[in-house]
C-alpha cells in the first residue's frame, strides 16, 4: 500500500534496543510487603462475617493475576482509585465513625481526609496521562495521513466516534449506573479506538472505503497499528519489561480497596486497631507515591517512543506533499472544469488545490454546482476568489457535481494550478461501529 520510505521496521526487537535507554527503577520493597499485610487484614474481617456477592467477586480479583495489558492496568487503577474516593467521601463513612467524638476516631477522620487529598491527586495525574497518550497515538499516525480531505475524513470520523462514546457513559451515569459500570463501558471504548486503529492500519471497517485513498502512509506504521493490539505484536516487549510494577501497583491498589470495603462494613463490630491504620497509612502514601513516579517514568518512554516519531522526522513529508496530485495550466480568460457522477447520496466530494506561485501572488476563481437528470443547476459552493483551498461535503442528492476553476476574468494572467479532487463512496459509520462491538476481542 506504501513504501517504508527508509524507516526501520516497528518489530519488537526494535523497541527492545530502544528501551534498553529506559531501564525501570524498581519498586520498593515496601508495595509487596505493603500489599500482603493489607490482604491479611481484610482475611481477618472476614473471619466470622462471611463476604457478600459483591465482597467475594472483590476478594476474587484480588487473589487472581492483573491483566496482562499495560493500559488495561491503567483503566483498573483509575477505577480502584475512584471506589476508594467514594468510599472516602464523607455521607459513605460507617455511621459509628460519623457520630463518635472519641480522639481515637477523631484522628482516623483526619487520616481518612490525607487519603482522600492523595488518591484525588493521583487520579488527577492518571487522568492527564491517558488523555494525553491518547491524543499522542491519534496525532502520531495522522501527521502520516496525507493532509488533504483524506485526513480530514479520517479526523471526522474520530470526532463523531468521540462524541458518541461521550454520549454513551453520559447515558449510563443519568440511568444510575455504578462506577464498576462506568469503568467496563470505558474500557470497551477504548478497546474499540484500538479496533479503529487497527482497521485503520488494514484499511478495513469504517477506513475500507478510503484503501485506495492512503497512499504515501509508511507501511511499517500501518503494520504496527494493525499488530497493536496483539498479544504478541511489537508491544508485548513494553510489557514484559514495564509491565510487572504496574501490574504490582494495580494489586496494591486493589487490595487497599478491598480492605476499606470490608472495613466500612463491619466497622461497629471490629474497629481498626492502630496497627492496621499505620499500615494502611504507609500502604497509601507508597501507592501513590509509586504509581505518580510510574506514570511520570512510562510518560517519558513514550513520547520517545520510535512509533512516536514524527513524519516529518521519518522524512515522508516531501513524498505526502506530492501524492497524487495533478497540474494543469489555465489560460487567461478561460475557466477549467470537472465533473463527478455520484452514484450514491452521503458519498464525500473532496478537493485539495493551490496556484503554484510565481513573482506574483495570483488567486482563481472556484465553485461547485450540481446539475440533476433534469439539466437544472444548483450551486453547492458559492463562487470565490482565492490561492488554495481544501474541502469536503457529504452529498445529498446522486447526479453529476461539477467542480470548475474560473480564470476567465484575468486579461494576461495564466495559472498553473496543483490540484487533487475525488469523488469517495460513503463510509458506512453505523455499520462499521456496530462490527466493532460485535467483534470486539481482547
């Protein structure tokens, strides 16, 4: 589909040799010890009050593998952070802690708002995070996608996907869904822009109709988009070497909401001993210590990540500026024209042209019509002077559209004019979106 233009292959050998640089300082000795002591104290709440439904799907997870996924991981740790806030908040307290005035409880009250104060500043930060790589991913691969309509198309496309994945949680939260709900819907979402990415990579689903269109992409950038999601593609390196801490964190924090579930529960019948508040304490102030330093750490490594460099850097900019395009000289007092037959409504018509320049800055005239069965005429773009324009519209009737280039009010001047103009079938959205949920894979 597109030449490598010189770039190294994106394999995981080659990623390999870029993160030897990006060694991992180990985490403390403390998050396994940490993590072990909590898991034991919330054993002994259970010792004579047996768990609930929820309590035992809880302890489940807790004693289970984290998943294997980096980002998978990320999306666990910001929902376990956001149980533990709501359990911090102040009306979800046990109602003996509410109503006690003893010092002791005063002071667990005052620990409770230093947890809350670290967990609201950790989440801030993870947020941040993946909004950014996200936004980083996206980016990346258009500054591949030739800037004309084609990447506008594509961008479109993201935007509406966005909103509509917005719409869906908004429509979750007004229903009264959980936050376990709200984090499984996430995380399909973001399964499907990995989806999106991948079919952007083979030019399938909601891309197929621009295959033909992505010319001038570096081929080792569609082959590891398309392999991103696989859990033996180029990735699984970053997450045999960065995988473990996280994967550590993602228990720790787990744990800690386990024990605080447990706690708040059966708090009027087993107080927290001062041993198990220290512990607790230290176990927080590790967790989000370690995780922000991760997060810090993994920011880095992937905004030098060699998928992360720029076109411009793997020199495919001067070969995306001349892609396809056409030249054409129109002479003085003439106009030049084209005519598209569109066989289907919400087909895109879509032009990218500019004068090429000489001493003097000169413009041309352009406009679009479209003519029905019936010969009658209809102006869809107004005409105007300018030296370059780029566009798209979805049209909204089948027949022929003419694009015409207008030169007839210059008496010397000819132009030589740069342009690329297409006529591209509709892109099937629902359809390609409704394949996306209904395939979606780990």
């Amino acid at each position: 589909m597109a030449s490598t233009g010189g770039l190294v292959p994106i394999t995981r050998a080659f990623l390999a040799t870029y993160y030897d640089k990006y060694p991992f300082d180990p985490l403390p000795d403390g998050v396994s010890r940490l993590s072990s002591q909590i898991r034991s104290f919330g054993q002994d709440l259970i010792q004579g009050f047996p768990p609930t439904q929820g309590e035992s799907l809880l302890i489940q997870e807790a004693d289970s593998q984290p998943p294997h996924k980096m980002d998978e991981n990320m999306w666990k740790n910001r929902e376990h952070i956001e149980e533990i806030l709501f359990l911090l908040e102040i009306p979800h307290w046990p109602p003996l802690l509410l109503q006690s005035s003893t010092s002791e409880i005063a002071e667990f009250a005052i620990v409770l708002e230093k947890f809350k104060d670290k967990f609201q500043t950790t989440l801030r930060i993870l947020e941040s995070f993946q909004a950014r790589n996200s936004e980083r991913v996206f980016n990346t691969v258009m500054t591949y996608m030739p800037q004309d309509f084609r990447g506008t198309l594509i961008r479109q496309q993201k935007e509406r996907s966005e909103r509509n994945k917005q719409a869906e949680v908004d429509a979750l939260i007004n229903s009264g869904g959980s936050i376990g709900d709200r984090y499984a819907l996430l995380w399909k979402q973001q399964m499907e822009r990995r989806r999106q990415l991948v079919q952007l990579g083979s030019a399938s689903g909601v891309y197929k109709t621009l295959v033909k269109y992505l010319v001038g992409v570096p081929q080792v950038l569609l082959d590891f988009i398309r392999q991103i999601n696989d859990d033996d593609g180029p990735m699984e390196e970053q997450r045999q070497r960065y995988g473990p801490p996280l994967y550590s964190l993602t228990r720790m924090v787990l744990v800690i909401r386990l024990f605080l579930s447990l706690a708040w529960r059966r708090f009027e019948a087993l107080k927290l001993n001062r041993l198990q508040i220290s512990v607790l304490e230290e176990a927080v102030d590790v967790y989000t210590t370690e995780l922000q330093r991760f997060i810090n750490f993994i920011s880095e490594v992937f905004a030098n990540s060699p998928f992360f460099i720029s076109a411009e850097d793997g020199s495919m900019l001067e070969m995306r500026k001349n892609d396809e395009y056409k030249e054409i000289t129109v002479p003085a007092g003439k106009s030049y024209e084209i005519s598209l037959t569109v066989e289907s409504i919400n087909s895109y018509i879509a032009w990218d042209f500019s004068l090429v320049q000489g001493k003097m800055n000169m413009d041309i005239g352009f406009s679009v019509e479209y003519t029905n069965n019936g010969g009658e005429k209809t102006l869809i773009l107004p005409y105007r002077r300018c030296e370059s324009d780029q566009g798209n519209f979805s049209t909204c009737m089948a027949g022929n559209y003419k694009l015409i280039w207008d030169n007839s009010y210059s008496t010397f001047f000819k132009k030589a004019l740069r342009y690329k103009v297409d006529c591209i079938p509709p892109v099937l959205e629902e359809l390609g979106e409704a394949s996306e949920r209904n395939e979606l894979e780990e």
